[in-house]
C-alpha cells in the first residue's frame, strides 16, 4: 500500500509529523521520533522576541551595578566581543545538527516579531539546511483599535516577504480566528503560501485561585479538539491549492485517518507524544495501516479529502446546517 | 616609528597584558585594587589566549593571597615562570614566602597596584604602606608612574629578574595608575621576546626540582652556617642595579622610551630637588615644568628602581648645582625618624660624604615629607609648596604636604590656586550615578577620541562610598602632549550634570574655569531650567561666564528604549557641545564604539543606541543666560541641623565631599567613631517608595523584615498617642492578642528607603477589588517625600513597644524590634542586610561584632557616616572590623575577653560580698541571663552595683568599676561572606567553631566575592560563571554545613530568608541561645548573581525548592532531650534546578557564550542539588533512627 503524501512538494513517506515541542528541541529526541517512523520533523519556534529580550536582558545584568563602586567596577568577566550567541546561533545550529541527524525533512519554524527579523531568520533557516519553514503567526489580537483587515493584512505582509526572501517552501500556521476563515486562506494560497497548518493553539491563562494570580497554563489537547481542524480541512480541501497540515488533537490512528479523509496532506501532533512518547506515532501509523488495510484502501491519496466537503454526500453538514441539527436535536 | 597598536588601557591591564604573556602559572586571589589583573589572566585563559611560548598559561584561584604565594612559589621552585598579582593586605600575607623566594634566588616578578594597609581604618585607595612593608624580603622593586610606565617596567622588572635571580616586585600606585585610563603604546610579543633571553629561562628550568637530578632546598640551618650562607647572595644583589639598567638601556632602544634607575628631569644648575617615586612623580613633573619656565631652578628625581638601592647611581644622577633635597614618602612610619625612602637618600649621602665621595660642593640640605596617603590627591600646587618650603632657610622636615595638620604642624602650607594644566588640553569633569551610564559612556569617549584621533587621553573616575544610588566623577583629559597630570580635574572646561539633583547636593560648578561649558541633563527644557537652578550654581554661572546647554536625556532615552540608561545621550551630546571631534565624524565614531560594545550582544541593543545618538541633537539646546541670578532655591545643609556636632562638624563636610578640607584635629586618633551616624545622611536616592494600605495589610511583618536597608518600620503604640499625629499618618488597629487595644502603624522611611521594592514583591495580602495591588505599593516618591518625612519622624518618637510582649520567635514579633542596624550603604535591594539587620533586632543591644572585611565591612563601617545603630537607652551593638582572613580568631577574642572578664568580675563581686551585701554578690554571680528579661535585671543589678562601688574605697572596688560590664551577657556575632567563611578564613573559622566557645558565626552566602567584583569562591555552584570562572565553574559548591556539623557540637543552620522566613528567626534565636558555637549559612542573593534585585527573595525560594540550597537547623541540644539534633526544614526539590538557574546572569550567560558547557555544568549542578537534598534527607533519617533508639553518634 502506497503510504505517501506530498506535502509542499515533499514526497513524505507517510503523512505523520512530529509538530514543534520539547520533544523535537534535542537531537535524541528527533532521533527517537525518526526511528518512531515520523515522516518530517517540525523543530521548536524560534522567537525573535525570545532573542531580543535575551540580548536586553544580557546587556542589562551585565551593565547594572558597574561603574558605581571603587571595587566592583564589574560583576561579571565578559568574553570577548565575539564569543556571545545571542542571536538565532543556537536554533541555526539546531537546524544544522537535525538534518545531519536525520534523513527526513527538517521544517524550520519562526515566531517574529519585526519584518526585518521574520525574513532575516527565514533566510538564516534557510541557509541553515532547513527543508521548509513553517511560519508560526502566533498573534492574539488584543488590540481594540486594530480592525481585523489590518490583522488579516498583517499576515498576508510577513507571508510575502518570507516568500520573496526564500527559495524553500513555506508554510503557515495560524488560528482559526478570522472572521472569514476560507477567504483568509484563500489570500494566504494567493500570497504565496505552500503549506495551511490548522490550527495553532493559543496558550490561555487561568487563574489561580490560591495565589489570586493569572497564570500561564499549557493544556495538553484532546481528540475532540480535531473537529476544529477537521471541519475547515474539510471545507478548504480542493479548493485551494496549498498543501493542509492538520494539527490539534490528534491523539489515535482513527483521528489521523479521519483528517486525512478529510483532506489533510499531513497530520501534525505534539501532545500525544508529550503524553506517551515517540511510540504513540508508531502506534498511529500502524493503526491507519491496519485500518485502511482491513477496509480495503490502496493508498493514502486515494483516502485523502474523500470526505471533504467537496467529495462528500451532504456538504453543508460542514457548515452552519450542522449547527442548527444540532441544536435541534437538543431542544 | 613601529607597527605597535595604540591602546586605550588602564595600569591593571598593562600590567597585566605582559605577565599574562610571560608567565606559565598565574596564581590569583582578589583584592582592591589588583582584582582586574586577575581577572584579566582568567578571562584571556579561558578565551584560549596563548602566551609567548606558545601555551595557554595555567591561572589558578587561591584561598588567599597566603595561598597564592604559597603557589607561587611552588611553581617556581619546579621551574614555572610564574607570577601574582596583589595588594595592601594581601601582599602582607605573601611576605613570608616572598623572604623564601628570594632568599632561594629565584626570578619572579609579582605585580602590586600599591594600597593603603589598614591602620586605624582599611583604605581601599593607593599609596606605598604596602610594598615599603616588604623592604626587608630581598625583592627587586620597580616604581611606575603611569599606565605606560607600568607596561613597560612590567617588562624590564621581568628581563632583570630572570638575569639577576632576584625577585622583583613592579608596582604601580593603586587606583591613580591602576586605574587610570591612558592611552598607551602596546608592547608587543616580539617586544617581550627581544627582552628576555630565554637561557635565563632555561636556567631557571634547569635549577627547578626535579627527581631526575634532586637536590633539596628549605633545609634547616644552624648558628654555625646560616649567617655566612646569607651573605652568599650578595654579589647578585650588588650586580643588579646594573643588570636593570642595562635591560633599560635594551628596552630604550627598542621602544625609544629611556628609563634610569633614578630619572632626572628639569634645570641642569636646579638648587632644590624632589626625589620621589610612583604617580605622584608626574604631578610633579608636570609642575617642575611650569616652574622652570617661570625661572625657579628647581628638579625632580624619579626613583625608579627602589630595591636593590643603589646610592652611587642616585648620586650620579642629582645635579652637582644642588643645594636642597625634599624626599617626598607616600607611606608612614610612626615612631620612626623619617620614611623609608627620606632615610634611604640621607643614608646614601651621608655614606658618600663620609667616604670623601659626595659630588656636591656643599652636602645638600635633605628634608623629608609624607604626602597622598590613601590616594590623598596630590597637585602641582602641593609641589610648589615642596619647593618653596625648600627655599627657606630652615626648610621644615618630617612635613606633611595635602593635608592640614593643625595637631603637630607638620604640615606645609599651599595655593590651591597655582594651576599648571595647559589650556589646549580639554578637561572635562562628568557628575553622573553609577546606574546611569556615566563612567561606561567616558570610558568610551576616551576610546574614541584616543583612537580616532592623535590627541592623547586620560580618564580618572571617582566611585561613592555607598553601592545604592551612588555618585561617580569622571575626570577626563584630551590634550595634544602625554598627559602627565595624576590629580583629579582642578579646573575644567567642561562640566557634565547628568543628574539634576547634584546641582543642589555637590559644588558641580566649583572646579568650572572661565567660559567653561555645563552640560545638563535637565527636565526642564531650555526655557525653565535657568529658573529652577539655586542661587549658588546661577550665580557661578554669571561670574563664570558660563555656556550652558541642556537635554531632557531620560526622555531621549526612554523613547529609543533604553529606559534609564542615558550614557548614550550624555556622551553624544558631549561630543556635540565640546567639539573635540568633528560633530559628524564624533557622530560615526559613537556608533562604531557602539557596535563594537555592544555589537556580540545583539543588533538590537545597538540599534536603540543608534536611535538615541540620532535623536539627541535635536533636543539639545543651550539656554540663555540672564545678567543677574533670580532664583531663591539655597543649596541645603548635607545633614540635619538637628544632628550632634560631630556629624555636623566632620562627617557632614564629609558627605558634602568637603571632606579634604578636615584637619587633623577634627578626625578621631584612634579611628574609633560614633555609632547611630545613617539615620543623618538623607539620600532620597529612590524614585519610587512603598505605599502602606493598612485595609489590605494583614500585619504580617514580612515587608518590614525583608526591607534591607530598615526602611520599613512596624510599631504599635495606645491609640492615644496618635493625638499629635500629622494629618496623613495612617494607623489601624493592631491585630493579635499580645496587641490588644494597641494600634498599628507600618511606616516608611521616605528619604532612607532605596526604592527596592523587595517589600511589594514578598507582601502577601492582594487588594480584594484590584489583585495588582497589595498591601504596599510603590508610588512615586517626590510627591510623598515631605508627608512622609514627618510621618516618619512621629513614627520614631512614639514609644518602642515593651519587648517582653512580643513573641518574638515569630517574623511578625521580630518586627515590632527596633532595628539596630539602618539605612547602610549596600546595594538596593540587599541579600544579606536583612539578616544583619533581623540580628540587630533580635540581639543588638547586647552584641559585639566581628565583621571580616567584604560587602558587609563596607556596607557597616565606610564613612561618612555607619548604619549600626542605638536604642532608646544608647545600648547597641558594638561593631570592628579586624582582617578579611582572621574575623573568626578576632570574634573568638571578644569571646574570650567576655568569658575572662565575666569571670574576673565575679571574682571580685565575690571578694567583695561583704561590702556590697551577700545577696546581691549572690545574685550578680548566679544571674539567669538566657532570656532578655533575666539580662535585663542583670542590667540593673550592675548599674546599682556600680554606684555602690563608687562609695567603696578598695582596689577590688574600683577594678570592679573597670570590669562591671563583663557581668551582662553579650551576644558575640562574627560576620562575614563566603569568601572570608569558605576561603580565606576557612581554617581560622574551623578553629573557632572546634573551640566549643560561645559565638555565632553569621556567614552571608552570596556564593561569590562580592565585594570585589564576584570572583568565584568555594561556595559557587557548580555551572555559574563568576570571575575567575569565566567558563562557568567546573566543580560544586562547598558544603560548609556538612563540615561544620561533623563536629556534633556546633549548633549548625541553614537560612534563606525568601524561602522561611520563620525558619530564619527561629535558627537566629536557637543560634545565640546555644551555649556554643553556631554556625548560621545565610543564602543571600546578590547583584553579582545578576538577577532583577527586586525578585531577590523569590529567588532564594527556588534556591530552596530547587534542593541547591536546603534548609536545616542542627542543633546540639535537641540530643540532650533525646531527639534528633537535625530538623530538615525544607522539602524535596520541587522545582528543576534550571528553573532557578536561569533567572540568573550567572548560569544563564553561559548557555549565550559556551552553549554546550552549559547544557553539560547544568546537568551536573541539577545532580548536585539532587545528591544535596539526599544527603540530607538520609543524614536526618539516620540521626532520628539513633534518636529513636537511644544511640547517640557523638560524646
């Protein structure tokens, strides 16, 4: 049975990729997804407010209390003018390193925060051996005076430029939160984007009530969150021309087989594997392998987008239809 | 003339940047002001730096500089080219193997940057008490005088060494050359290779230790050889005078600079000369200059090499035409018929003349003086004096010159108006803060204008006694000649005000010349500052004539980015207003200093810098001047009319920097000062202060116990004093039982307070309605400074609240005690101030201190004025500061003293029973005094046992008199830092707590030296990088509570105050009430660990939960009941170890500079803690299983 899938112009053995996690942040790690059977590797953000905020925070403690008393004029040796990798030395390095580690691609991802630095790093990643680079638009609008045009535009500005800026593929990864979810991909198909990964999941503080305090909080996803991805995969499938990553809440074989029918190129996931290490891939993909074998599929192209919104008996059960049934069946 | 690099250096790195070239092994120990040389050989080390011959030298850190010379000399005797670099104290401590080294004829050069050794008072500043200590050890001395002379005999110390064998100690005065940035021609290795011949080298080698062919030295020597065998090595001592001229004389023709054991400069026929060494030459050089143009037939002989002394090159190089000398010594020698080097050239005249060999008609007239003691500024109006009091007929001898004695009259006097700097030189004065940029941003300039131009330049900075909101002078020069003047700027051209509050705190105008330019970094604008500046400075303005321009540099700054750093702006704006350079050549030159400062630490950063150069122009404006000063702004007092005379007298023309102006008669004889001094010195040094909301508050007393600098003060006092309370105090009713019908106040301390905000950070209790606001918030603090300034001061007068109320076992009960230690020098945002300070309150007014010298000697004991202070009844605690090395022998002694006087005056009341009633000698000598209210019955009974003894008229009575006191307890404390506690004085502090005598022993673990910089000590973790592991330290932190606790019966605590506060007072309690040695590990975060200061006790929480620092107390008497003696009072790590790691510089700058040593010392360091916690946990397991079954591990 023919497994591939072509994501960007990827030829991947089999559509399951690792997203961007701890775990692909040390090369065992890669390692163990690699053996585990992941078919590319999606490597940790790289955050060039991470960077920026690392160089002022270096400066600052180097600098504070110098200069001031006779007999601590610094508090600290300073290497020698070169010696400091404050900028994306490390990830380069880390790119570099994964793909003489491994013999799957390499996706880069870039969390920026200036035009400068968005296509500067792109570039970096780029000659860094990176296969392609995900763009990972992690922006919650909180803005009141910003109109979602300029957020929308905002996307479409920094996906062109890394597009001029390199000659790898390039994907986009984003939440769903656009009033117009098709149109938007549609702008970022015509931007130039070859990849839609869906959807980034936004960190949500909580609150800690002992402490009265909001705190950051990672929640790991559960498999109902793939009806997210799963329906607007769906709706996009075909209709443009961009390759589609689903990611979220793929936790089994049947999650990953149900994306994949309804359209996506690849499935991403991070935490499953956060949960139950790099086997649980190996789980899944053994798990579509016996499924579509006992129903009889020949290939993973063949199952792909079958039961997209394009392909399948009742489109509008992708849209608002579904809601109202829905509720109907409540009432 | 040669491709040499010009280079823009201070004395520590030209000395520094040759030995690290010449030297295999080099052997470090910090001490002020040789810590960067050092600092400087570690760092290169560990950058790979290969030295002449090709190998990266081994630096070693020692425990001491004992230690290093110990290294040192072990080094040597196996045939290492080998080197140190030391000062003061610390050349004291390598003086009995410097005697070995020399006696052993072996070639070594140590470097000293001369400093004051500390007599009545330490001084960390320069002058030559330090290697005139060490005439007697056989070492070759070589004396420079500026930082080129100091790279240069560096190099000739070493060629003569290796061809004499004798030793050589190359100094240079500490801070005045140390310190000084010059610009300078750079030797080159080929330089230093064309100096040394390398057979001496190879005969050094070949006279190592070896068992290939062994010999043996330090043998034992009997009355029958060991005089003849000293005299042995006279001949190398008679031939060395010449070998070093001769290494002169090569060096000269290599690098065209001559020098001569003994440089004469000025008139050939001059009739008065000055013979001197060091910096102190130069100024005076420069003033012979001037004085010779101006017809006076004056010279100036320059000592250059010292030891061997050679009288007959000395008589060789006066002028026959002389007829009188000053010999001019930076040292005293009391009880001494002169200084060493005044009695050195009578010596050497005196032999000539009676040899029939003096070159001179007449035996000149010889006279001796002492000048810049602890870098007491020395000018060419003080030369002047030298020469004119050398004109007089009887020229005064044994003269003091810079000072006004008015006790013994030594002194001469002089016109601090002769000026002799030369006009086409630029001298600039900058009044900045230490946080503000000031000193890096001139440290620049001169870089700048040394590299891009053929100007030279020097830079002189003048640091503050006190680490929080402390000022800095800079003192620049730019002229077209080598600069000559060792003194401070005395009449500058221009003037920086980067702080407007200078302007009504120092005389920032009084050293302005003429037509000077003011640079003012003012909110005001062009058009409001004039009205805003007091009356003095408008009126210096108008008689000066001065230019004045302004910029508003924080709003500039703030809008680039760079939040309160405005060195940038400051130093563009200089560039700007004094056109030393081109405006747009100073421009581009800025942003290439810029990129290359800054350049390795992200784009970034040198874009805001960028931004703000090109943002600055057009916001600076120069203001115009009216015909007649308008303002009625008086410049205030430095302290209180209010305070006692002394302060008023002394320490206030102190903190008015007035200080030079003192005679002799005002200061103290001894060096003993009054204590109770802070509370006067109002420094309104922070921007923002805490807010109390006494709704909020749920009167805890973390606030005030985490408050480092005592600023925050709890009371609580009958409701009806608060009849006379100003409008805006606040109050609540007291919560708890022991407080009941009281009332509460939490106050702060507006003008004391440092603006940490350490109080907000620990404060608990959240406002219901607004969860960003606690129960103190920090508000601005200019609008609150006069309410709060008379709130505070009502606060103080209300009645201290009886202690025997209080549960004082408790943080909120420890913090109705009155601190008896407030408002010290030290960092905002303090570590270790706020145990010093939980002990002050808890024991103060009964304990003797014995501070080692570090952080908290400084913070306790720099003038002008001391933040140790008194109670209500002028009881509090007595505080000295002895050595670094030996503070716990010194505590033992006070101990000591206690114990013998005690007893000694028992002894008497015992004799004297039958005058003084049986009863009251009976309870006198069986007095409880475990608790403080048995002490203070004590108290009593001694106060009437006194006035009783003065009606008897017996010896024993009055020797009782002499001795009563000794019947009260007192609480020994010896405090110091880890450095002192884990190194220096490590074995001193083992003997002390081996003596099972009653002292507690306070070590204040910063984890690094953090008084000279953060060098690494024994206590730094593992992965951290500090000074002297510049590549992260390799191996982990000394586990001295481990140590100390195998003794079984010292009471052993550990403390992080962030992480259990009441953890912390109960071991303090436990501590002293143990009749024994205690021992109390205080984790105190410090600026040196590079952290956000205001996160400090959070900090020391991961530190705990993290397993690197566990909390425990061991205490000797719980076996006594039966129960185990060690009580874990932390858990298991629950945070990762990196998580505490990386909010601190000194782990996290690692992972930027050697990423994978990093990742690989982290590893390490989580272990560490892990195995850390384990131990303890198993030690406290098998401890409670001995408890349990009666055994007991120790007799």
């Amino acid at each position: 049975m023919n497994f591939e899938t072509n994501y960007m112009g990827m030829t991947l053995k089999n559509p399951l990729v690792p997203s961007a996690s701890p775990m692909t942040s040390d090369l065992d790690g890669i390692r163990r997804l690699e053996d585990a059977g992941a078919a590319a590797i999606v490597l940790p953000s790289l955050f060039e407010e991470q960077i920026r905020h690392d160089a002022a925070e270096l400066v600052h403690h180097l600098e504070q209390g110098t200069n001031s008393y006779g007999e601590a004029i610094t508090y600290f040796p300073e290497p020698a003018s070169d010696e400091f990798a404050i900028g994306p030395e490390a990830y380069l390095k880390h790119v570099d390193e994964a793909k003489r580690t491994t013999g799957v691609p390499i996706i880069a991802s870039l969390n920026g925060s200036t035009m400068g630095g968005w296509t500067d790093y792109a570039r970096n990643m780029e000659q860094a051996g990176a296969d392609a680079i995900e763009l990972n638009i992690y922006h919650v609008a909180a803005d009141i005076d910003v109109p979602g045009e300029d957020v929308e535009k905002r996307y479409i500005e920094i996906l062109s430029a890394v597009r001029s800026a390199v000659n790898i593929p390039v994907a986009v990864k984003l939440g769903p939160y656009f009033s117009s979810m098709a149109n938007m991909a549609k702008k970022l198909d015509e931007a130039g984007a070859d990849a839609l990964v869906l959807f980034n999941r936004f960190y949500q503080p909580d609150i800690d009530l002992e402490l009265i305090e909001v705190v950051p909080n990672v929640v790991l996803s559960n498999s109902h969150e793939l009806r997210l991805p799963l329906r607007w995969i769906a709706i996009l499938y075909g209709r443009i021309e961009t390759s589609l990553a689903a990611t979220t809440g793929v936790h089994s074989a049947q999650d990953a087989i149900k994306l994949t029918m309804a359209g996506a190129d690849v499935i991403q996931m991070a935490s499953t594997l956060l949960r139950r290490g790099s086997h649980a891939l190996t789980d899944i993909l053994d798990g579509m392998k016996q499924w579509m074998e006992e129903n009889e599929y020949e290939s993973l192209q063949q199952m792909k987008g079958s039961l997209s919104q394009k392909s399948c008996p009742d489109p509008t059960a992708f849209e608002r239809a579904n809601y109202m049934r829905a509720l109907q069946r409540y009432m | 003339m040669n491709d040499r690099p010009t280079v823009m250096i201070d004395g520590n790195e030209a000395a520094a940047h040759v030995a690290y070239h010449i030297n295999d092994v080099i052997a470090i120990y910090p001490i002020t002001p040789s810590s960067p040389m050092g600092e400087w050989a570690d760092q290169w080390a560990s950058e790979g730096r290969r030295n002449l011959w090709g190998s990266v030298p081994s630096v070693a850190e020692m425990q001491s500089e004992g230690g290093a010379a110990g290294a040192v000399h072990g080094a040597l005797q196996t045939g290492s080219m080998t080197t140190t670099f030391t000062a003061s104290q610390g050349l004291l401590l390598m003086i009995p193997n410097m005697f070995k080294i020399a006696g052993e004829l072996t070639p070594c050069v140590f470097h000293v940057a001369a400093r004051t050794v500390a007599t009545h008072a330490l001084s960390i500043f320069g002058d030559h008490s330090d290697v005139m200590a060490c005439r007697m050890t056989g070492w070759g001395m070589l004396a420079a005088g500026s930082v080129q002379e100091t790279m240069d005999l560096a190099l000739i110390s070493y060629a003569a060494s290796l061809e004499s064998r004798i030793p050589f100690l190359h100094f240079f005065d500490g801070f005045r050359t140390s310190h000084e940035v010059m610009k300078c021609e750079s030797l080159t290795p080929d330089d230093m290779r064309s100096m040394l011949d390398e057979r001496h080298i190879a005969a050094h080698r070949a006279r190592a230790l070896s068992p290939e062919r062994p010999a043996i030295r330090g043998t034992a020597q009997n009355p029958d050889v060991f005089f003849q065998a000293r005299e042995a090595c006279n001949p190398h001592y008679m031939r060395c005078p010449a070998i070093v001229q001769l290494a002169m004389d090569r060096f000269a023709k290599l690098t065209g600079r001559s020098y001569h054991l003994f440089d004469y400069f000025g008139a050939p026929d001059a009739d008065r000369v000055v013979i001197m060494m060091g910096s102190g030459a130069e100024a005076a050089h420069e003033a012979i200059n001037q004085l010779i143009t101006a017809g006076e037939k004056v010279g100036l002989l320059k000592v250059r090499l010292y030891r061997p002394f050679s009288p007959d090159h000395l008589l060789a190089a006066l002028p026959a035409s002389v007829k009188s000398i000053a010999v001019l010594d930076r040292t005293k020698e009391p009880g001494a018929d002169g200084e060493p080097l005044y009695k050195d050239v009578q010596a050497a005249m005196i032999e000539a003349w009676s040899e029939g060999r003096l070159p001179f008609a007449t035996p000149p007239r010889i006279v001796g003086g002492r000048y810049g003691l602890s870098s007491k500024e020395f000018t060419p109006a003080m030369v002047k004096a030298v020469y004119d009091n050398l004109k007089s007929d009887r020229p005064k001898n044994h003269f003091t010159i810079g000072i006004r004695d008015d006790i013994s009259h030594t002194s001469l006097e002089f016109d601090e108006s002769f000026d002799t700097e030369p006009n086409d030189v630029v001298r600039a004065i900058f009044f900045g803060l230490g946080s503000d940029g000031t000193v890096g941003a001139n440290k620049n300039s001169i870089k700048i204008i040394g590299d891009e131009t053929p100007n030279y330049a020097q830079g002189y900075f003048v640091y503050d006694s006190k680490k929080a909101g402390s000022v800095t002078v800079s003192h620049l020069r730019f002229g077209p000649r080598p600069i000559r003047s060792t003194y401070q700027v005395g009449s500058a051209n221009f003037i920086g005000c980067h702080q407007w509050t200078f302007l009504e705190k120092v005389d920032v105008l009084g050293r302005a010349v003429k037509n000077a330019t003011l640079l003012i970094n003012s909110p005001y604008g062009k058009d409001d500052t004039w009205n805003h500046l007091p009356r003095k400075v408008q009126e210096q303005i108008i008689a000066k004539k001065i230019k004045v321009f302004v910029i508003d540099a924080y709003e500039v700054a703030k809008a680039a980015g760079m939040g309160s750093r405005i060195n940038t702006v400051m130093q563009t704006c200089f560039f700007a207003v004094s056109g030393v350079l081109p405006k747009d050549e100073a421009i581009a030159a800025i942003k290439n200093a810029i990129k290359k400062t800054y350049g390795a630490k992200g784009d970034e950063v040198v874009k805001k810098n960028w931004e703000a150069v090109d943002t600055t122009l057009a916001n600076l404006f120069e203001v115009a001047i009216p015909d007649a000063p308008s303002s009625d702004i008086r410049i205030p007092l430095p302290v209180s009319g209010e305070s006692p005379e002394f302060v008023q007298t002394v320490l206030g023309e102190m903190i008015a920097g007035r200080g030079d102006y003192l005679p002799v008669s005002a200061l103290p004889i001894d060096g003993t000062f009054p204590t109770n001094t802070a509370q006067w010195e109002k420094r309104n040094i922070a921007h923002e202060i805490p807010v109390w909301d006494p709704k909020t508050c749920i009167q805890c007393g973390k606030c005030a116990i985490v408050c480092p600098h005592a600023t925050i003060r709890i009371k609580a006092y009958e409701p009806s004093s608060l009849s006379s309370a100003p409008t805006t105090f606040k109050s609540t009713e007291a919560r708890g039982k022991e407080f009941e019908g009281l009332n509460l106040t939490i106050q702060v301390a507006p003008e004391d307070c440092t603006g940490c905000g350490i109080c907000v950070e620990i404060c608990p209790a959240k406002n219901k309605s607004e969860a960003r606001l606690k129960a103190i918030n920090m508000a601005p603090q200019p609008p609150l400074r006069e309410g709060e300034s008379e709130n505070y001061k009502f606060f103080l007068d209300l009645p201290e609240i009886d202690r025997d109320r209080l549960k004082i076992n408790s943080v909120k009960g420890s913090q109705f005690l009155q601190p008896l230690f407030e408002y010290s020098g030290a960092c905002s945002g303090c570590g270790e101030t706020p145990y010093v300070k939980l002990m002050s309150q808890l024991f103060g007014d009964r304990s003797l201190i014995a501070n080692a010298t570090g952080c908290s000697s400084i913070y306790g004991g720099n003038l002008p004025t001391t933040p140790w202070a008194t109670n209500a009844e002028g009881r509090g605690p007595a505080w000295c500061n002895s050595l670094f090395e030996d503070n716990a022998e010194f505590g033992l002694g006070f101990r000591l003293t206690a114990d013998k006087l005690g007893e000694y005056a028992r002894e008497l009341v015992g004799r004297l029973a039958e005058r003084i009633g049986r009863d009251v000698a009976e309870a006198i000598i069986h007095a409880d005094q475990s608790a403080e209210s048995g002490i203070r019955a004590q108290r009593a009974r001694v106060a009437d046992l006194v006035a009783r003894l003065a009606t008897i008229n017996e010896p024993d009575a009055q020797r009782l008199i002499s001795v009563a006191e000794a019947l009260v307890k007192k609480s020994i404390w010896i405090l110091g830092g880890d450095g002192w506690a884990y190194d220096i004085g490590y074995g001193g502090l083992d003997h002390v707590l081996a003596s099972g005598r009653n002292v507690n022993v306070l070590v204040l673990d910063t984890e690094v030296y953090s008084n000279t910089g953060g060098q690494c000590s024994k206590s730094t973790p593992r992965a951290a990088v500090a000074k002297f592991a510049a590549g992260g330290k390799s191996l982990g932190k000394k586990d001295l509570a481990m140590i100390a606790m195998t003794y079984g019966h010292v009471y052993v605590a550990t403390v992080a105050m962030g992480a259990n506060d009441n953890q912390t007072v109960k071991a303090f309690l436990e501590a002293e009430a143990y009749d024994g040695p205690s021992l109390i590990i205080a984790y105190s975060h410090c600026i040196a660990h590079g952290i956000n200061m205001r996160d400090g006790m959070d900090i020391q929480n991961q530190a705990v939960d993290s397993g690197h620092f566990p909390l425990f107390r061991y205490n000797p008497m719980l076996r006594t009941e039966g129960k185990s003696p060690l009580v874990l009072d932390s858990k298991p790590p629950r945070v990762s170890f990196a998580d505490f790691a990386y909010r601190q510089n000194r782990f996290k700058m690692l992972t930027k500079s050697k990423p994978d040593d990093a990742k690989r010392l982290l590893n390490l360091a989580s272990q560490d803690a892990k195995h850390r916690w384990e131990r303890y946990k198993s030690l406290a397991d098998a401890e409670a299983a001995m408890a349990a079954t009666g055994g007991n591990g120790h007799s």
